[in-house]
C-alpha cells in the first residue's frame, strides 16, 4: 500500500462493516414490501453500494449505477457532468440515491432535481458520509452513515485523482 500507509485512518474496516449492516438493516425495514429502484452515484460509491445491496433484504429490487462526476483534485468545480445521459425505468416504484459524501451538496441536489423529473413514486437519498460544515445546499438526506470533520478522505471507493480507491477502510487525505 505504498504511500497510503502515511494516511491517518478515520474509520476502519470493522466500524464501515457494522455501520453498512445497519444501514441495510433500516432500509430493509423501510421499503421491504414495496417496488424499489436503487440509483448509485460512481464512481465514489462502489465500496458502498456493493456491500450495502448484500445487507438488503428487498423483494423487488432494481440497482441502476449512473457515472457523474463533480470534482477535481480535492476541489468541488459545483459542475455536474454526465447527468443528462441517466435514464432509469422508475414508473411506480420509490427510489433511493446513494452517494459516496454529502459534501457541499451540490452534486446530489442536481441528482435529486434529475431523479424529480423520472416521477418516480419517492425519493430518498443515502450518503455513506457526511462533511456538515462544507454544505453549500441543504437537501434531504434521509440515511448517514457517518459524519465526518471536514477533511478530504480516500479509501473505501474514494479517491484523490483516480488513486486509493482500493483502501479497504477511510483515511485523512493530505497533499502536502
Ligand atoms: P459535493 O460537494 O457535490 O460532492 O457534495 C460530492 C462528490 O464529491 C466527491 N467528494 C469527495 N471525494 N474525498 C473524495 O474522494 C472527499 O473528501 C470528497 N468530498 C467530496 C464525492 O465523489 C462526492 O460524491
């Protein structure tokens, strides 16, 4: 793990292991007789979504992953790209984002307007982290798994220009 190994850790293994197990676990009580589409923002979110789907017990659920992205370097540029090409078939079922952060909340607002315009019966969103000081746009998120200090994080699907995806836990990312 070359230079990760520098990276404070913030949140281990065990801790994103229980916490996505309860999340599975509320949101399975949530929506367990009920048409739900699951719209996965990547690719910061594919730790996340992969272990949330195997704590779901759903019956009748559709996973749609749609590719966007906001950021540059440790930077929010507040732009979305690739939101205008994400379709999902959500006719009379509910559907739940998920999302990496909820960081200035910029990205998930303009995922939610989007979702809005699909008419899908609901709509909630579930963030693995949230960095509360660094909101620019309050915007329901109904399911946090952590709140974090407003550091920038790698690991656990996260990254820094494309690097330490691969962590299997979160740690403080510092440039300098
Ligand atoms: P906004 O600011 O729009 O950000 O809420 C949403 C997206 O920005 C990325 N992001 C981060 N990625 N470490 C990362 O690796 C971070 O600390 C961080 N903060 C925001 C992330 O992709 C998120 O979906």
């Amino acid at each position: 793990m070359p230079d990760a190994d520098k990276f404070a850790v913030l949140i281990g293994e065990e801790a994103l292991r229980r916490r996505v197990i309860e999340l599975g676990s509320q949101i399975s009580k949530d929506y367990q007789n009920t048409p739900l589409t699951l719209i996965a923002l990547l690719n910061g979110s594919i730790f996340f979504l992969t272990d949330l789907i195997r704590a779901l017990d759903i019956r009748d659920l559709h996973i749609e992953c749609w590719r966007i992205s906001s950021y540059c370097d440790t930077y929010s540029t507040g732009k979305v790209t690739g939101l205008e090409h994400c379709r999902a078939e959500v006719h009379q079922r509910h559907v739940l984002i998920v999302d990496d952060i909820y960081d200035t909340g910029l990205t998930l607002s303009h995922v939610q307007e989007h979702v809005r315009t699909l008419q899908p019966l609901s709509i909630k969103t579930c963030v693995l982290l949230e960095k509360k000081t660094k909101h620019q746009v309050l915007i329901p998120v109904e399911y946090v798994g952590f709140t974090i200090p407003d550091e920038f994080v790698v690991g656990y699907g996260l990254d820094y220009n494309g690097r330490y995806r691969e962590l299997p836990d979160i740690r403080i990312f510092r440039s300098n």
